[in-house]
C-alpha cells in the first residue's frame, strides 16, 4: 500500500502554513511492490518519492518525481518573517484562560 499520492503533498502544506515555516521532505525514490511470487527489496514498503519544498503559505516551491532525484531551491527566508507578522498566531496566546506549569 501506498499513501503518497494521497497525503504526502497535502501533510507538508499542513504542517509549514501550521509552522509558518518552510518544509523540506526527502523521500527515497519510488519502490514498485514485487509482483507475485517473486522477492522484493521492500516487501511491506513502496515509497512514493517526490521530495518537496513548500513555502509558509503552503506553496510548493520545488519538487521532484518519483525516481532518483535532487531538489535545489533558493529560499526566501524573509517569507518567513512576512508570514508570521501577517498571521501573528504566537502573539495570540490567552494567559487568561490557561496557565501552564512547571511539570518538576
């Protein structure tokens, strides 16, 4: 079974426009599922490849296939800093409502 056509993009845009942060995911290269009875080097696994860079707004900036890759991006730190006082969700904490403690 494989997952990656399915969620593998969509969980790196959650978690950079949830991070306000870039994401960077390496995935080794597409492993086909040996056919029937024959032996495979990953019998229980078949990667998906396509390693990705995604931006804080949950862009895609750069990508690969599934086969043997490099991905090369320029980075544009400063979409960083633009995301988090755009969307200043870390200045929104409700001392109010909750305290936390010293777990010690």
């Amino acid at each position: 079974m494989t997952t990656g056509p399915a969620h593998w993009e969509l969980l790196q845009k959650a978690r950079a426009v949830d991070n306000q942060c870039f994401v960077l995911t390496a995935s080794p290269a597409r492993t086909e599922e040996p056919k029937e009875g024959q032996e495979g080097k990953y019998k229980h696994y078949t990667a998906w490849g396509h390693s990705t860079v995604i931006n804080p707004w949950g862009e895609v900036v750069g990508t690969c296939g599934s086969d043997e890759d490099v991905v090369v991006v320029d980075l544009e730190l400063g979409d960083v800093s633009k995301m988090r006082q755009g969307i200043p969700t870390a200045s929104q904490k409700r001392d109010d409502l909750y305290k936390l403690v010293d777990g010690k």
